[in-house]
C-alpha cells in the first residue's frame, strides 16, 4: 500500500510540474503576441501621424 502511496505522490508532482511548464510557456507565447501587436500598433500610429503631418503641410501651402 505504501507503493501504491508513493506511486501516486509522484505521479501528481509529475502532473504539476507538466502543467506548471505548459502554463509558462502559454505565457510566455501570450507575451511575444503582445509584444509584436504593441510594435504594429506603434508603427500604424507613427505612419498615421505622420500623414496627418503631411496632409495640414499640404493645407498651408495650398
């Protein structure tokens, strides 16, 4: 019985840490998606800005 015992204790350690490790890495993949959106978001915004900047140029000068 104290087999049985240990057999189970390691088997739930074992799950834990398998599922600990894919949370991690979710996260970590969850990070990267977030990363990469915010440099797109930044970049549409710097070109939209910098339209804007043109296009009341464009104004003054007309």
């Amino acid at each position: 019985m104290l087999w049985f015992s240990i057999v189970i204790s390691l088997f739930k350690f074992d799950t834990t840490s398998y599922l600990m490790e894919q949370s991690e890495e979710a996260t970590r993949e969850a990070t990267r998606s977030t990363e990469a959106a915010t440099q797109q978001l930044t970049q549409a915004t710097q070109k939209s800005t910098q339209a804007k900047k043109r296009q009341t140029r464009g104004k003054k000068k007309g």
